[in-house]
C-alpha cells in the first residue's frame, strides 16, 4: 500500500517549484491533491494535468492565500469537491529581494501577507486537516499548532528549505548564485524534489510521533 492511498492534500503555490515537486510526489504516494495558485493560467492547468494523468484526483483553484476571505471559501470549495482534508502544505511565497534601505514598504508587506498572514489563514479554514506542514519563518505558529491541535491528533512541523534550486532562485545572478554555494557544506544547491521526500516523510505515518518540529533541508548551510 502507498504511504499516502486514499488521502487528500490541500499543497498552496503549487504550479511550480518546491510546492509542485511536493504535489507530485504525494500523487506518486496515492494522494488526491486540491492546490492552489495566485491565477488558473496554462501553468496551473498543465500541472493539474499530469497530477491526473498519475491516477489521483486532482484540481487546481485559482486564489490568493493572504486574502482570509477568499481562503475560506477556496477550503470549503474544496472539502466539497472532495469530500475531506487529510494533509495540510502552506507552501505559497515570494520573495522581494533587495539591501534592507531600498526596500519599500509594499514590497516588505506583500512578503509578510504572502509568506506568514496566509499560512494562518489557510490553516485555521482547513481545520479538518489531520496534519499541517508550515514554510520556515512560521516556527513559533507551527509549535503552537502542535501544541493546542495535538489532542484532536493533528501534528504540525516546519519545514526550512535551504539554498533550493527553482525559478525563484534562479533570479538571483549567477555570480551571487555561486557564492551562496561556496558557503554550503554540501557545495550545491538543493532540489525541489529533496523538499518533498521530507514533506512526504512528515505527511505519512512514518512521523506518527513527529509533531512541533523544525526539519532544515539546506546541505548543512544552517549548522
């Protein structure tokens, strides 16, 4: 029996990048996957696509995950659609990066409604979720979850990506790029896909006991 059969996981941002390795790999696990993204374009629709084409359920939502209006009706669209939430992946993010004095403040707001306002947001509407893996810089949310939710068998960890290779990554300039490596004990980039062995890992009942943890996948660049 796969580690996830029957399941359902509801993976934010996830058309792309870590969140779509994630997805896929769960599908490969036996998961149905609802996930979302800031609009339904060629991307999301390719993605839900080849997670049907593996012989899951699968459907994408078009919404914006700091809007907690829009959120609780994207979670309740879904436990419609499928009947149940197992599995709980904030994933959505950006990044705005820039030296701290040319930062604007909309640029400094999108990151933190983006990153941190929409993991509580989607969290606290998916409150059926027997499990919820929060994005690093939501540490002290996750423990809490763990600690108030952990009676009612919900068990939630953080994961914290390291230097991951994605499109996102991919804009930083080659020469910054090969100097974050230098500094990483394992000299390379991470890959989306080193990501969601871990997620699957904490998804399943492998991490039956696992709850209000931080698990670093970054080559040793945060020992």
């Amino acid at each position: 029996m796969k580690l996830l059969e029957g399941k359902t996981a509801i993976v934010t941002g996830a058309s792309r990048g870590i969140g779509k390795a994630i997805a896929i790999k769960f599908a490969e696990e036996g998961c149905n996957i609802a996930f979302t993204d800031l609009f339904y374009d060629d991307i999301a629709m390719a993605t839900e696509a080849e997670l049907q084409s593996m012989g899951v359920k699968a459907k994408a939502y078009a919404s914006d995950a700091s809007k907690f209006d829009e959120t609780q009706n994207i979670v309740a669209q879904i436990i419609a659609d499928f009947g149940s939430v197992d599995i709980l992946i904030n994933n959505a993010g950006i990044t705005k990066d820039t030296l701290l004095m040319r930062m604007t403040e909309n640029q400094w707001d999108a990151v933190i409604i983006v990153n941190m306002s929409s993991v509580v947001g989607v969290s606290g509407n998916a409150g059926q979720a027997n499990y919820s893996a929060s994005k690093a810089g939501i540490i002290g949310f996750t423990k809490s979850i763990a600690k108030e939710l952990g009676s009612r068998g919900i068990r939630s960890n953080a994961i914290a990506p390291g230097f991951i290779i994605t499109e996102m990554t991919a804009k930083i300039p080659e020469e910054a790029r090969k100097q974050w490596e230098a500094t990483i004990p394992m000299k390379r980039g991470g890959l989306p896909e080193e990501v969601a062995k871990v997620a699957l890992f904490l998804a399943s009942d492998l991490a039956s006991y696992v709850s209000g943890q931080v698990i670093n996948v970054c080559g040793a660049m945060n020992t």
